[in-house]
C-alpha cells in the first residue's frame, strides 16, 4: 500500500512537471531531470513549432490520401473521355470537383490523377528511407564498431558506392528493368542510397565505442550482441533519424525525376512524375497541365524536408 | 604536401576501378541486347549473331569483358558504339566540352549567389531577411530540377518571350544562361543554407569579439575573419556536389535540349550502348574523385590548422 501511494506520487509529478514542485517529496526533487530523456525533450520542442505542425498536419493528409484516395475524389484516375480535351481549361471554383484541375490530353481529370498519384510517391518515400535506415545503420555498425578490417573493407565499399552520382546510377539500373513496379523502383534507390546513412552511424559509433557506459558494459561480461543493441544503437539513432527524414523528401524528388525521365514509374501505375512527363507536350497551351503534378511533387518533398528541420533541430543539442 | 597528395591520388585508384567496374556490371547484367538490336526486325542466322558477339568479345565471361575494357580505357580507348561503329571517344568530345562549360557556369552561380545570400542572413541571424532566406531556399529544395526548368521555360520562353524555349546553340553562353541556373539552384540552396549556418555560429566566437575589440574595421573582421573561418563545410559541399552537377545535366540537358553529356548518356542508355555510358560515366566519377582531393588539399589553404605531412 505505501508502495502504491509512492508510484502514484511519483506519477502525478512527472505529469504536472516542473508547475508544482513545491509540492512534490524531497526525493522526486531532487532528480528532476530525470523524466527529460534526449526523445522526450525533443518531443516538448517539437509541439511547440510552427513548423513541425503545419508539416506534420500536411503528411498526415497525405498519408490519409494515399491510403484511401477514393475518399478526397469520385472520379476515376484511368476514366479517359476525349470531349473532356485538356483545352478545357480548368475550373478553379468547382472545389473537389473532377474538373476542378481540368483534364490531361486523354481527358483524364487531373484532380483524380493527383489525388491517386499521391500513394506512388509515399510508398516510394517511406519504403526507400526504410530501408534504407535499416540497411546502412547494420553496415555502418559494424565498420564503427569491430574497426580494423572490417571497417576498411565496408568503407571501400561505400567509398564506391558514393562514387557514382545517385541519378546516374539510378538511370544505369533501371533502364535494365522491363516492368518496373513501385518495388523495382524502391530496391534501385535503396541500392544507390545506403551510403549516406551508413557514413553517418560509422561515425556516431566510432564516437561512442569509447563511452564510459559501453567500457563498462564490456567489464561487465556483456555479449556484443547486447552491447550493440541496448547500449550503442538507442544512443546512435538520434543522427541516423535526423539524416533519414532530410532524405526521405530527396527520394520522393529522385522518384519523380526518374518517372519523368521514362525509367522510373510507367503507366498504368498512376505518378506524379509520369503525369508532368506527358503534360510537356502541351506546356505552350495548357501549362495546367504539367504544372498541376509538379506542384505536388513540390509540396510533398516540401513537407517532408520541414519536417526533418524541424527533427532535426529538436535532437540536434549543439543547433540550440 | 606532395606525399600527401601521392597517397591520395594512390587510395583513388581502387575506388576508381570499383565504381566503373559496379556501373559495368549493372550495365552488362541487365537485359537488352545490342547485337540483337543490329538486326532489327529482319530474320537473322543465330550463328552470324554468335560471330558477331564473339568479334565484340561480348562471350567472354564479365570480368573479362571489364579487364580488356579498362586496359584499353588506360590507353585511351574508349571503344566503339556498336550500333553506329562511331568511336565513343569522338562522342565523348563532342558532349562533354559543352557539358564542363555548363557545370562551371552553374557553378560559378552557385558559389556566388548562394555564397552572397549565405552572407547577408547570417549576419542578421533571426531578422527578416534571414527567415525569408530560409524559407527561400527551401521551396528552391523542394522543387526537383524538371519543375523549376519547366516552370523557368513557360515564364521565360513562352509568357515573356525572353529566350527561345529550347538551347538553339549549345557553344553559346548566353543560350546555357537559364539552363545553367536550373541546374544550379539546388545547389545554391544548400550552399546558402549551410553558409548562412556557418557564419552565424562563428558570430559568437571568440576570435569575433577580439577582431572587433581591436578595432579593426568591420569590411576585414567579416571579409577575412569570419569568412576563412565559416567556409570550410561550404567547400566540403561544393567539392562532393560537382559530380551531382554533372549527372543532374541529364534532366537539365533533356529538357532544354543542350547536346552534353547528359544528352548523350540519356540516349546510349536507350540504345543499349553500354560502352558510351561507362565511359562517360568513369569521366564523370573521375571528376568527382579529383574535386573531393581538391577539397581536401584547400581545407589547409582556408584553415592552417590543417596540415599534411
């Protein structure tokens, strides 16, 4: 029962925070600080940022167009009707409308082709940083961590890897590919893309390998195994996490670019990148038509790269 | 220095031959084939395709391919075009002069201006012109080069009628004028953004307050002082982004049709021309590795502190 009161005691503090501590026991005082973790500081700074909510606010509607875009329109992305030519100019009043954007030069509506793009270019974005992150922190670990040559051979390797120029290399591989799904797409970026986080773990490991608290679990008979997962990743993750947020805007960008190009996405697979590619036939008559999709490209690596600003200032403590 | 230097140029050679032998293998792995394609849609003898592969030396295994490749790459043979049995280095000589001209010329822009902007917010960290600065360069970061070109191209070309929408002469400066800054404008919104950073940490520095303390005047405490200090990340930048320049050509070119290598390389892709994209790409690698000990060899020009023995 005693125990009981004390928990609840000690509850009730970290949650009125630093607004009553007049209040609170001697003991929970003494150590304020203690509820602050690196995740939880970062997480009061962000809520207070302009920034971080409007780019927040806009990836949640995005996420929530790409999950289930038959909800934001009625139109079908693949109904082509040629009396609706692209001539016909869009209404901008008509709100949600099928015609609100126009139409393409099959007589498609924009609106719909937007709206259904958008799942394209999140799933590229989300899978690729995914992976990605999950790839190159393991390498980067592990080059950090055992040193020696391990680390030479994994540094040649990204060495290499870096060498080549992300969209020539991109251009290379896929051209290759004959169907090229979303997937197909994603494993070619992620194959180009590791090497980014995998310089940035190295480093962060390198720097706490020789922390106290890693010396210690080692002199404590820890197996590496433990020492890598409980006390060197949580404490490298803070910079992987802040590079892999700035890219993920970078390869929703690099998926349009290669749509656009005619080696990324085709049709029938409905992206923002095809849509500008087909829209510069009619850029001298029907600007909307190109400039619609690219808009959106924009917005959506716009949103993505404040909200990796905005990370970034929150977990990055020398930024402050 | 000098064995500095010697050691670099050595640790690139393994680097080297690992990323053209990586874009060989991806480019040979990969299906399509062009003596198949010499043959189009007529009916053809497999034995006459079999000697024609084997005169390529397109049967040998890939390793090899790579090994009789990269000897004559070392000689300064760049191989055939299969398809048009045009020498790739006669390609080469044509696309890439126009190419260097139109890098340098993004840039000179990029340094420049994203230098120059960099400057006036980060002396001002926090004003106005800081937060519009920023807010700049990132709607300049989340535009991918084909939405500004096009956009560039409708405004300029079509709407006022400045320029010609596509590059009528790609030998003229003035016609790479716009495709240049497209090119260059993310670039420049990265330089801007980690000058403008760079510069306002070092404000607060102590060697700052004893420049100013001195008396000196403000033209040489910002012009010398603060400058040589805050430049180093930007030239790290500017020496890795090169080679990005080069390859962003690819859009940059396409969509303003300058004949470079990005044209080039654009068009060997679709042909199959495996030869004329490794070759033009191992230029390009080249390039890349050069800038980055370029770099390396001016962080000890910009902070003396840095020294190679």
């Amino acid at each position: 029962m005693p125990e009981k009161t004390a928990a609840t005691a000690v509850s009730a503090e970290t949650e009125a925070g630093a607004t009553a501590p007049d209040d609170a026991p001697a003991a929970v005082t003494a150590k304020p600080e203690k509820a602050r973790s690196l995740w939880s500081d970062a997480w009061g700074d962000l809520r207070r940022n302009p920034l971080f909510l409007i780019s927040a606010g806009l990836i949640l509607v995005l996420l929530a167009i790409s999950a289930f875009p038959g909800l934001f329109t009625s139109a079908s992305p693949r109904d082509a009707d040629l009396a609706n030519h692209y001539l016909q100019h869009p209404n901008w009043g008509h709100f949600f409308a099928p015609d609100w954007f126009g139409y393409d030069g099959q007589g498609r509506s924009i609106y719909a082709r937007v709206i259904y793009g958008a799942r394209a270019s999140i799933m590229v974005g989300v899978g690729v940083t995914a992976l990605v992150t999950i790839i190159g922190t393991i390498i980067g670990m592990a080059a950090g961590y055992f040193g020696g040559l391990t680390d030479s051979l994994l540094s040649r390797v990204t060495d290499i890897f870096m060498g080549i120029p992300f969209l020539l290399g991109a251009l290379v591989v896929l051209t290759g590919f004959e169907n090229r799904s979303i997937w197909v797409v994603i494993l070619a970026l992620v194959f180009l893309g590791w090497t980014v986080i995998a310089r940035v773990a190295r480093g962060a490991v390198i720097n706490i390998k020789q922390a106290d608290y890693v010396v210690a679990a080692k002199a404590l008979g820890a197996s590496t195994s433990r020492i890598l997962l409980r006390h060197v990743l949580p404490n490298a993750l803070a910079p992987i996490i802040v590079v892999a947020t700035i890219a993920l805007g970078g390869y929703i960008a690099a998926e349009a670019t290669l749509s656009f190009l005619g080696v990324g996405l085709a049709e029938p697979t409905v992206s923002w990148g095809v849509d500008v590619s087909s829209g510069r036939e009619q850029l001298r008559n029907a600007p909307h038509v190109l400039i619609i999709p690219s808009v959106m490209v924009s917005i959506t690596v716009l949103a993505f790269l404040m909200f990796g600003d905005a990370v970034r200032n929150a977990l990055d403590p020398k930024l402050r | 220095m000098g064995r500095y230097v010697a050691r670099r140029l050595l640790q690139m050679i393994p680097v080297f031959i690992g990323s053209t032998f990586l874009i060989f293998a991806m480019m040979y792995a990969l299906p399509g084939d062009p003596v198949r394609a010499l043959m189009g849609d007529q009916a053809f003898d497999p034995a006459v395709l079999e000697a024609k592969r084997h005169e390529l030396g397109l049967d040998l295994p890939l390793w090899q391919q790579y090994v009789n490749y990269f000897t004559g790459l070392l000689q300064g043979d760049f191989g055939t075009e299969i398809g048009s049995g045009r020498p790739i280095s006669e390609i080469i000589a044509h696309a890439f002069p126009v190419s260097v001209r139109l890098t340098l010329f993004a840039f000179t822009f990029t340094v420049i201006v994203g230098i120059g902007l960099g400057i006036v917010a980060g002396l001002r960290p926090e004003s106005v012109r800081d937060r519009g600065l920023l807010g700049l360069t990132l709607v300049l970061i989340s535009m991918p080069s084909f939405v500004l070109g096009y956009l560039m191209q409708y405004l300029f070309a079509f709407q006022l009628g400045l320029t010609t929408p596509t590059v009528q002469d790609s030998e003229s400066f003035g016609d790479l004028f716009l495709p240049a800054i497209v090119l260059g404008s993310l670039s420049l919104a990265y330089v801007a953004r980690l000058t403008r950073t760079s510069i306002a940490e070092n404000l607060r520095a102590d060697y700052m307050r004893t420049a100013v303390a001195k008396g000196l005047p403000r033209r040489r405490i910002v012009g010398v002082h603060l400058m040589r200090n805050s430049l180093v990340p930007v030239v790290t930048f500017l020496g890795t982004d090169i080679g990005n320049l080069m390859a962003g050509a690819i859009v940059t070119e396409g969509i303003f049709n300058v004949q470079g290598v990005g044209d080039a390389i654009y068009e060997a892709l679709f042909r199959r021309e495996g030869a004329t994209v490794v070759g033009i790409a191992s230029l390009i690698v080249l390039v890349y590795l050069l800038a980055s000990l370029l770099v390396d060899l001016l962080y000890a020009v910009l902070d003396p502190r840095i020294r190679y023995a």
